[in-house]
C-alpha cells in the first residue's frame, strides 16, 4: 500500500486502518462498477476491473480523481457527471464554486458530522446554533443533518444577522454551535456589544472547521466557551477527521477511507506530507481516490491510531475564505470583460482574526473620479454576484507584471 516499509509507528497504525476498510472497499467497487456505468468506464479506461481492486492496496492502480475532473464530467454529462446510480435517492442538491453540484444521499447523517458532535457531548439536551451557509452550498444542511440525527435541536443561523443571533443566545438559552472560529469570535464580541447579561450566556460546546484554528484564536474562544474542538471535511465528502483533544491530531472518521498520497505519483505515504484523498464507502454515488486539493501528514494519536495533522496548505491556487474556496479561474470569469480595467488582483488578508477580501485595480488612463467610482461599483457586484463574496474594492496606481490573480498575505500566528 506505500512506498514505505511498516518499521515506524505511525506506518503500522496507517497499514492497520487500511487492512480494516479491505472488505468495504472491495465491495464499494464492486457494487458502484455495476451500478454506475461511469465508474466502471473509468475503471476500465485504467486498463482494471471490478475484481481488480481486492482490498485498499488495489485502488492505488487507479488514478486520482481531480475536483477539477468531476467538474469536466459534471458539464459534459449534467447534473452529475454520470457518477450517481440509476434510482439512487437523493434529498438535496448543492451548488458549490464552479459550479460543482453535490448529490446528498440518502439516510441520516449521510455526512456522518454526528460523530465529530456526539464525540464532544452534543445530545438532546443541546440547542445547536448552526452558522454555515444554507443557501446552495451544503455545509448548512451538512451540520443540521448531524445534529438532527444524535437528537439535539438546531437554530439555522446561517450567516448574517448577527444581533438576531447573538439576542437568541440569550433568548433561547443556546448551549452549542458549529460554524467557522472567526464568526463565533465575532457572534461572542456582538454579544458584549448588545450589552446582553453574561449571565444568559450558555454556550459550552463548539465545533467549528473550514478555516484554521490558531492557539490565538482558540484561546480567546476558550474565555467564552468551554469545549472548542476542530474538525474537517469537505463539501464534496463531509466529514474526514475529528479533534477529541487540542494538539493530538484529527481522529479518522467512520465510513470512509482516508489516505495521504504522493503530489507526483499519486501512491499512498505514510511518512511526510501528501494529498488527501478519499473514498467515500457508499456505492451510489462512487467518490473513489478523490483528490480533496488538501495537503496534510500522518501522525501517532496517543492511542496509537494513526490521524492527521490537520490542513497543512493546499495543492495548486485555491484558496479558502472565510471558509469558502476562492479559484483563480472563478476570479478571472467574474472580471471578464469589466471596461476601464488595465490590471487588477484579489487579495486576502485577515485582521482581529477575521478573514478580508479586497480587490486592488488599476483603472485605464484618463478615467476621472465618477468614472471610477462607477468601475469601482460595478466591480464590487460582479465579486459579490459572480463568487459570493463581500469584498473591498479600491483603486491603485500600479500592479507588478507577475502579481498573482490572488496574493494570500494573511498572518494564522
């Protein structure tokens, strides 16, 4: 299964937890060639069959599968590229930047983030305050399944309206929340601003993934709320690893496999960093050596499982914000063709542990200052429409000739 031998620790714990999902692999194969003609065309296209892949060791005969590569099948073969069963049941659908469109399948929990909550005592005495996104992406829907699923009662926050939030807090006697760390950070400093009682502060428990979590950050979040623990998973996957304590690395989750793979090969490592890549455990819609574009490493928990070192970075020019992806290509379609533009690039900053979004431009000779402003404006929509985002947009007299299309400068100390 690597190109290393077993002799460390952490590569027997790795061998361990592959040679466990052996069988569920080999009928996820199976099961998905002979539901899904795509998967099994791709299978073939890769000179294997369905009895090729015997066990966890097999799939690394099978290229990884690029973000990048459903997308090309998803618009070549709408909605979902071929890659969902025939009559397989599907609740929801979500739209992600792209656009990728996300089959929820269906089930309880089919993103199993139950876990990651029960592991920190979420239950059915909690009032979950649920701060990710609702509307077209699926992590909104994502936390609320797994909360719904251990038996705890949500508030569908979303994002914004963060008086209303912060009164219903207080009013409802919230006990936990998911969302990002910065937006708890923010909800907890309009919570003092609002002059409500500390004393209607009940919020113990948060689970929060989709950014990092510096001790900085975690340590202010620990004055206010009790248990802060990170977890991570992926829009296309749910969720993949889990803290049970800060600083010894993410637990795996049950129902899929996880493996950290060489940038150039694509063979699975157990020592130094690599690509995460998943297979999802669910025949239906047959995610199999998915590339997440996430880099990360093995390390040895202290109960001797093997887990993962959290997020080290990210493989090309992605780059998330405010827990969302930011892609070159996306930025370059939402500028096409704006008038009065001779350069521009977006840069992503974070200040008081909130993430910042600013366009810099610089506007074509001879405009005058209304002329501008009105670039400005229409540069400020075609961001805010084109990728979601709220973003600053200021005039500059100059960009270098090999500026990046969006220069990450933030500071996770």
């Amino acid at each position: 299964m690597s190109n290393t031998t077993a002799a460390t620790p952490v590569a027997a714990s790795v061998a361990h937890y592959t040679g466990s999902l052996d069988d569920a692999v080999f009928r996820v194969v199976r099961d998905a060639a002979a539901a899904v003609p795509a998967f099994a065309a791709r299978l073939a296209a890769s000179g294997l069959g369905a009895d090729s892949i015997r066990g966890v060791a097999d799939l690394a005969a099978l290229p990884i599968l690029a973000k990048d590569d459903v997308l090309a099948q998803q618009q070549a073969e709408p909605p979902f590229g071929g890659l969902l069963a025939p009559g397989a049941r599907v609740s929801r659908v979500f739209q992600s930047p792209g656009p990728l469109y996300e089959p929820q399948l269906s089930g309880a929990d089919p993103w199993r983030w139950g876990q990651a909550l029960s592991s920190m005592g979420f239950g059915a005495d909690d009032i979950v305050l649920n701060c990710f996104g609702y509307h077209l992406s699926p992590a909104g829907a994502m936390f609320e399944e797994g909360a719904l699923a251990i038996g705890a009662r949500v508030l569908p926050g979303g994002i914004g309206a963060q008086d209303l939030q912060a009164r219903a807090i207080a009013d409802l006697g919230v006990t936990a929340y998911t969302g990002l760390p910065s937006y708890l950070k923010a909800l907890i400093d309009r919570f003092d601003e609002l002059d409500l009682s500390r004393d209607r502060w009940r919020l113990t428990r948060a689970l929060v993934t989709a950014e990092p979590l510096p001790d900085s950050l975690r340590a202010l979040l620990e004055e206010r709320v009790d248990i802060v623990r990170m977890a991570y998973g992926t829009a296309e996957t749910g969720l993949l690893a889990y803290e049970r304590e800060p600083g010894a690395g993410l637990v795996l989750a049950n129902g899929v496999l996880v493996e950290i793979c060489d940038f150039d090969t694509g063979a699975p490592v157990t020592e130094g960093e690599g690509q995460v890549v998943i297979t999802l455990l669910r025949p239906e819609y047959p995610l199999v050596r998915f590339g997440t574009g996430d880099v990360s490493a093995w390390i040895e928990g202290p109960d001797g499982s093997p887990r993962l070192a959290g997020v080290l970075g990210r493989v090309g020019q992605a780059v998330k914000v405010r827990g969302m992806f930011l892609h070159p290509r996306q930025a370059q379609a939402a500028m096409a063709g704006v008038e009065g533009v001779t350069a521009w690039q977006l840069v992503v900053d974070r200040t008081d542990h909130l993430d910042r979004l600013r366009c810099e431009v610089v506007l074509a000779d001879g405009t005058d200052g209304s002329q501008g402003e009105a670039v400005l404006e229409v540069i400020r929509g075609r961001i805010r429409s084109g990728l979601r985002f709220a973003s600053d947009v200021v005039a500059v007299q100059a960009l270098p000739a090999d500026a990046p299309v969006i220069s990450d400068v933030r500071d996770w100390s």
